[in-house]
C-alpha cells in the first residue's frame, strides 16, 4: 500500500508546457482518475510517474520516497496500455510470468503468481494460447494480469478501454474496478471517457491544457463543478449569457432575484435533466423562459428537445416521455429553469459562489 | 529550466554510427570531391576536370549516354514491370508462382551475367544470330546503346513489377467502381484514377532504376563496346596503367552523384502532395478474361518474365557444355567445373568469407541504426538517417575510387586486403538493412518496450527480450538479401582486388572479358545457385515472399 504525492510537476516540449506545475496527493488504495480532452497532459503525467518521460521541475514521492530520479525499470509501478501491448511472440503465461521472471523468483513461486494472476482476470485455462488467437478484451485482461502480477506499488492505466466495444468496455471496466477494491491498490487511470471516469473512480481529475482544473469525487465533478471547462466536459451542460446586478440575476427578457454580492455578465449553466418543460411544478424560485421546440431526439427511455429560448439555445432531457412529447416540434413551450440547479460562472471560467454550486 | 542529458546504451550507439559512417562514407568520398578539384599536374585548386567534362566531345558523349542509359533503362523497365503487375493482378493468369519466381530470378542474377548470355545468344557469333542466319534472317549483333539499354530494361523491371504490383493489389475496388458508375470508360479509368493512385509505387520503381542503370557498370562494358558511360570513363580513367587521370575519374563520379541526386530530389518533388491514403475496404478482384484475350495476356506475360529470365537460364545450361578455350563445342561435359575447382576455387572462398563477414556487421550495425531511427528521433538521428540516403546515389566504382584513395597509406594503408572490400560492401549496404529494419519497428509498437520496461527490465534488456525476437525474421530476410547483393558485388570490388582477394563476380568479369566462356558459365552458375538458396531462405524467413527482396 503506497500513496502518491506529486508537488510542482511541469513539463515542456521546446515551447510548448505539457504540464504546468501539476499537485496531486492520492491516497493508498484510490482509484483515482485522470480526465480529459487528448491533449490536455493527462498521458503526459501518468508516463512521468511511470518513468518513460522525464519531468522539468517537481517532485514524484510514493510512500514518502522519491521516486522521480529512478529509471523507469526500478520504480517498480505496473502499466496497462491502451495498445495492451501483450507481447506477441510470448504465450498467455508467459506474457505474465514475463515481470517475475526479472524478478529472479523461485520458478514454483512464479507459476503460482501466474496462475492467481490468471484466475483474477477470469483467463485461467488459456495460458499456452497465443495472443494472437485472443481477442481485444481478452488481450487486456492479459495486460492487467502482467502488471498486477509483479504486485506492483502503483497500478498505472493509459486508456486501457479505448480501443474495445461499447459492451465489453463496460464489462472490463467493472471488473478493472472490482480487482482494484479487492486489492487495494493505488491506480492511476487515464481516459478521456467521462462517463467511464465517473463509473469507475474514487476521485477524478480534470485536466486541461497541462493544468488541474478541478479534483473531486465523480459526484463533486458533475453536480458541483468548479470551472467552466469541468462542467462543460463531464456530461452536457447547457450555458445561457446572463447579468447579474445589485442581487438580481438577467436571463433574457427574465429578471429574478439571486442573492449574490457580486455583479457583471455571468454564464448560467444547467443540465439537460434539470431544465423544466411546461407544466412541471418545482419548489423554490426558477427561471422561465419563452421558448419554441425546434427538435425532438426520441431516444427511448428519454428524449432530448432542442429549445429555441428568448436567452439562447438549450438542451432539455425528459425522461420516461409520453406520446404527446415527442410530437412537440414547432410548438411554443415554457421553459424552466430551477435555481437551486443553476451554477453561475464568470467570464473567467471560476465558478460564481462555490456555496450555491450543487 | 534545465535540460537533462540522459546517456544510456542508444547514446553510445548514436556516437558510434556517426564514427562509422564518417570514417568510411564522408572521409573516402570527400577525397573524391578533393581529387576531382585539384589540378593533376600542379597539384593547385583548379575547375580543369569540370570545365573538360563540359568541352572534350568523349566526356560529353559520356554524360550523354549515361543519361540515354538511365532514362532507356528507367522506361523499359517501367514499361515492362507496369504491364506484368498490372496483368497478374487485376486478370486470372495460370502459374502465378512461377511467374514470380522467374521475375526472382531475373532480379537476382548479377546484371553482368545477363550482358554476357545477351553475347552469347545475339553477340557477333551469337547462336540465336548464327541461326538464324543459317535460315537466312540477318540481324545486327546487340552491342551498343539498344543492348545496353534491352538489358537493363530485363534485368531491373522485377523492381518495378514487385513495387507496383503490391501498389496496385490495394486500391480499394470502390473507387475504381465510382468512376466506372459515374460513365469513365476503363482505359480512361486506368490513367485518371488507377496510375495516380500508384504514383508512390511507379516513382519509387523508376528512381530505382535509374540509379540502378547509370551506377551499372558491367553491362555497358561488356555489351556497350563503344558506348561509353560515366561509370565505364571513371574505371577506365582510374584504372588505366599508363594516362590514368585520377582527377578526371573523381570529377565524372561525382557528375555520376549529382545526376542521381537530382532524380532523387525530383521523385520527391513529384511525390510532395501526391499521396494518397485510402482505407481498403474491398481488395482488387482478378477478372476472368477469355478467348484471345485470355492467350494475349498469358502470353504477354510469359514473355516478360521468360526473356528476364533467360540469362540466367542460359548460363546455366552453357556451363554444361564442352568448351575448348573460348569456343564452345557440342556435347555435355562438367569440363568447366572440373577447371573452376582445380584452377580458380580461390574466388569462391574470397567471396563466402567476405560477404559473411560484411553481412553479420550490416546485419549488427543495421539493427541498431535502425532501431536509433524509428525509435529515437531527434537532431542527431535525423541527420544520420539523411546521411544514409548518399550510398544510395553513390555508384560502386566511385565508391571503390573513394576507398582506394583513402585507405592507402599507413596507418591506414589497406589497400589489397579482403578488409577493404569487406568495408566497402559494407558501407553500400548498410542502409538497405537499416531502413527495413526502421520499417520492421514499425510493425512493432513501442509500447511493448515501455510495458518489459515497466516489468522490471532495463531499455537494453527490454530491447533484447521484446523487441529483438519480434524483428528477429525481418532482421534475417534483410541479412540474406544483403548476402546475395555483397556476394554479387562487381564494381567496388573491381576497384579494390589484388591477385590474393579475388572475388567471384570479379573473375567471373575477367573470363568474359578474356572469352573464358565455359568458365565465367561454370562460376556464374555456382554464384546463382548460392544466391538462390539464400534468397529461398530469405522467402522462408520473411513469410511474406516478394517483400523480402525490397
């Protein structure tokens, strides 16, 4: 059991900052995951802590020892790849006893390992097969096998799920979180799935553009984000241009009253669940809005009506819809939005008041 | 910010690579470029050679007929090569296989070989001439610039048939349906859409040939006669006991560099936003074609690769026939062999321990050259992969020229020992085994690396354990291939033997030119059949069977 702490991690290509002075602290036995847009830092910083690349400034510190000056081969932290990276030439077994074999153990100690490692991934039976006569899923899960087998200090994922399909990104992804509880270890996972981050994760990082826009749990992450970027990542978000001023907040032609100290142009932002359609009674102030329906996607257990509002265009979902919804298009509708829903952000991408974002 | 300079195991290799090809690429051919700038008499900077080149009618005529050689070459070739890939892969042609091994064989043959058969079938005392005179056809004896030419065009279209037909078997069959639906007829089809698609492939095979053709050096000796190339010229001017020109003979070479470099630059130029990239979704159907058709195509095919195939056929069947001095008589003997073991066995021993030796340090050097290309780009990298592109355009002769001027006085006086040919067959072909290697790691993904690595290993380990085993069969076929082409290797090693390191394709050279006939056949039949067997295990090893030969 080990936790991370990362302190002032940046990085540069020529001119470029890949990674702008990046703190973390990550608890032993978190799951803790890495969130955004290609680009943004995240594969930057989990191959840094791997050892593949090599940081400018800061600090890599596992179980309160440094671990930012050893080769990558000594720092003892499994990887699993996007690619799998299984080793072609080598049989499932020995793709797995490959680490321990480095590791000079007893030859009777590694076929243990081996074989638990194997049953943990649920591939016990299929150890003299090839790789190659394995399919995508069943290749990961040798690629999980291998890392876990070495009991590594840190367990490290680049976009393990992202080359499989829908149904067995989904199964993987559940068993990649139950081996992770049942052993405790810490993992770092790197994806720019944000379903799939919230799915699996103790906490989430967001990133974007080598900086930390927001850490929390995936609850935190969706239903209080801190920045725009946050929100506007992780799940849809719908932002209307709004003025607040003297405690009163403008939306459209609509005026309502907010308790905010502050004042200037703001972005409302609110979920496609929580925008009200007609009737719908809610507690508490709301904002409403005229508005028209301009599209109705039917998707089954939901759908989602693009509104032209007098304040812009929004996305509301309506779950469970009745017949008479879905034949919506073109008719005028009132549009409401709760306030207990909204979060408010400024220009510069803050969160308006961190006490009213929920 | 601080920049980390990280020495590990490719550090020390990258140092190295740049020690070896300075020592035996930049340093011998600057001598070269110094010779070919220094007047001979006064021994001061002078323009003499190239102002000579540009003046004197027989230098002229030269450079001329390099060109007409390398362009006649390049065309036939095309034009033979197109159509062979172009009728095995989009018609139903019986005995495929056997076509491909024909065009093997061509491809295989030394080129040299195939300009003496060319003698021995239409040369003044020809038998295809003889016989045909006898029934009362005359035709002119193939010397000159057509025989030149003709055998270029049947020695170097397998180049082409192999680059092209892998080319045109992966044009998505859609796209050529799309313009069929949208009213093109198919022979528009074939030069709209089909030959741009394959540009890539069709220039590549042309700028092969090209350099193949005006680098060649064998053929126009021996079937030019009085067709004089650059290579010929340099030989002639270096080589000559008395009235040798060192000067002269370093500036046509480098006349020879430069006009290879500028089809280099032009391919590129032509290629600059010509490639396309498809995603193949359906593969090329092969038609049925029936009636004449069907015997035109069959036809036209055989011929292609039988003519290519010829010399070597016939070298083989003349090295079993009775010969009395140059004269071959009626009747079979193994007289020639009999001569080749008792007489010159010599070469054949000089030519397996020096192409060994070259291929295990091409084999070793390439690899990791290789490796520091695809895997460790930057400044340092980029350069060296540029630097390897100059054996390319660099013709044998020049190359022979360079290390005979180099290594010739102490400490490094190596002139006459098996270690200077071994080096520069070495130097030739080195690149060849470093870009198949750098396209082999492309197969590879350098994640395997990063995963051994954080098992545990160290780059070096991981290197050997992952990558090494995995490139392992692409590392062999390309080692047999430069095998084949070291033990095939004239024009260097003409430059640089003594009587002590004599090489086959040498004496094989040397009998032809002093109408040894029964024994240039005999050895030339032991030359193929050793690089037959290498190249049928270069096939074994690579799985896929053509790739291996590119």
């Amino acid at each position: 059991m080990a936790d991370l702490k990362i302190q002032g991690l940046a990085k540069s290509y020529k001119d470029v900052r890949v990674l702008e002075s990046i703190d973390l602290h990550i608890a032993s036995g978190e799951f803790f995951t890495l969130l955004g847009p290609s680009g943004c830092g995240k594969t930057t910083l989990l191959r840094t802590i791997a050892g593949f690349q090599h940081q400018d400034r800061g600090e890599i510190i596992v179980a309160g020892e440094r671990i930012d000056h050893k080769p990558a081969h000594k720092r003892d932290i499994g990887m699993v790849f996007q690619d799998y990276a299984v080793f072609p030439h080598l049989s499932v077994a020995d793709n797995v006893a490959f680490g321990l074999k480095a590791r000079a153990l007893p030859k009777a100690e590694i076929a243990e390992r081996v074989a638990e490692s194997l049953k943990m991934v649920r591939l016990d039976g299929y150890q003299d097969r090839l790789p190659a006569e394995m399919s995508g899923g069943q290749q990961q899960r040798i690629g999980l096998a291998r890392a876990m087998a070495i009991r590594p200090t840190l367990l490290l994922m680049d976009e393990p799920l992202s080359n499989l399909d829908a149904k067995l990104r989904i199964e993987l992804r559940e068993d990649i979180r139950d081996i992770q509880r049942r052993l405790g270890i810490t993992t770092i996972y790197v994806t720019h799935d944000q379903e799939e981050a919230l799915a699996v994760s103790d906490r989430i990082c967001v990133m974007n553009k080598g900086n930390v826009e927001q850490i929390g749990t995936p609850y935190e992450i969706y239903r209080k984000p801190m920045r725009r970027f946050a929100a506007s990542f992780v799940g849809t978000m719908n932002f209307l241009p709004g003025q607040l001023e003297g405690g009163r907040l403008l939306v459209g032609s609509q005026v309502i009253d907010y308790p905010a100290q502050a004042s200037g142009p703001v972005e409302v932002a609110i979920r496609p669940e929580n925008v009200e359609l007609a009737a719908a009674s809610s507690r508490g102030g709301v904002i409403s809005l005229k508005g028209e329906v301009l599209k109705v996607t039917f998707l089954g257990r939901e759908a989602h009506y693009t509104l032209k509002t007098e304040a812009g265009e929004i996305v509301a979902q309506v779950a469970d819809p009745a017949q008479d919804f879905i034949e919506m298009e073109g008719r005028p509708v009132e549009v409401r939005l709760p306030l207990q829903k909204i979060v408010l952000f400024r220009p510069s991408g803050d969160v308006l008041d961190a006490e009213r974002a929920r | 910010m601080r920049r980390r300079l990280r020495f590990d195991i490719w550090t020390f290799v990258l140092i190295a690579a740049w020690v070896i090809l300075i020592a035996l690429l930049i340093w011998p051919l600057s001598s070269v470029l110094r010779a070919s700038l220094i007047d001979n008499d006064t021994g001061a900077f002078s323009l003499v050679h190239y102002v000579q080149i540009a003046t004197i009618k027989a230098y002229q005529r030269a450079v001329g007929n390099t060109l007409l050689a390398g362009f006649g070459g390049m065309t036939g070739a095309l034009l033979l090569g197109v159509t062979l890939a172009f009728v095995t892969t989009r018609f139903h042609i019986y005995g495929r296989a056997l076509i491909q091994t024909l065009a093997v064989v061509a491809l295989v043959s030394p080129p040299f070989i195939g300009a003496y058969a060319w003698i021995v079938l239409f040369g003044a005392s020809g038998v295809v001439r003889k016989g045909l005179s006898s029934v009362g056809i005359s035709i002119p004896p193939l010397y000159g610039a057509v025989g030149v030419i003709l055998v270029f065009a049947f020695k170097f279209f397998p180049h082409v048939f192999l680059i092209t037909s892998g080319a045109l078997a992966s044009i998505n069959r859609s796209v050529e349906e799309a313009a069929e639906s949208l009213g093109v007829s198919p022979m528009k089809r074939l030069f709209t859409i089909t030959f741009p698609l394959i540009l890539p492939a069709i220039s590549a095979s042309a700028l092969l040939t090209f350099v193949l053709s005006i680098a060649d050096f064998g053929t126009p000796r021996i079937i030019g006669r009085d067709f004089n190339v650059l290579a010929t010229e340099a030989f002639n001017l270096y080589g000559s006991e008395v009235g040798g020109n060192p000067g002269m003979a370093s500036a046509l070479s480098i006349v020879l560099i430069v006009l290879s470099m500028i089809i280099v630059f032009g391919q590129r130029w032509i290629l600059r936003k010509n490639v396309y990239h498809s995603n193949l979704i359906k593969k090329p159907e092969r038609q049925h074609a029936r009636g004449f058709k069907a015997v035109g195509l069959h036809a036209l095919a055989y011929a292609i690769v039988i003519v290519g195939a010829l010399p070597a056929i016939i070298v083989v069947l003349f090295s079993f026939r009775r010969t009395s001095g140059p004269v071959f008589q009626p009747g079979i003997s193994l007289r020639s062999y009999e001569r080749v073991v008792s007489t010159v066995s010599e070469p054949i021993w000089n030519t397996l321990i020096f192409s060994s030796v070259a291929v295990a340090a091409i084999v070793i050097t390439g690899t990791l050259i290789g490796y520091l290309i695809s895997r460790r780009p930057g400044i340092a990298t980029g350069t060296l992969d540029a630097l390897l592109m100059v054996p390319y355009v660099v013709p044998g002769i020049v190359m022979g020229i360079a290390f005979i001027t180099r290594f010739n006085e102490p400490p490094l006086a190596l002139t006459g020992t098996g270690l200077i040919i071994i080096m520069a067959v070495f130097v030739r072909r080195l690149p060849y085994s470093a870009r198949s290697v750098a396209a082999a790691l492309k197969q590879v993904g350098p994640n395997l690396e990063d995963a051994a690595v954080s098992l545990g290993y160290s780059p070096g380990k991981a290197f050997l354990k992952v990558t090494v085993p995995l490139i392992l069969p692409g590392i062999m076929a390309g080692a047999l291939m430069s095998f084949v082409t070291a033990m095939n290797e004239l024009s260097s090693s003409l430059v640089l033997y003594v009587g002590s390191t004599i090489t086959m394709p040498v004496r094989i050279y040397l009998s032809v030119m002093d109408g040894e006939y029964g024994t240039a056949s005999a050895l030339s039949t032991i030359l193929l059949t050793m690089t037959v067997i290498a190249v049928y295990a270069a096939f074994h090893l690579s799985g896929r069977k053509e790739s291996a030969l590119l």
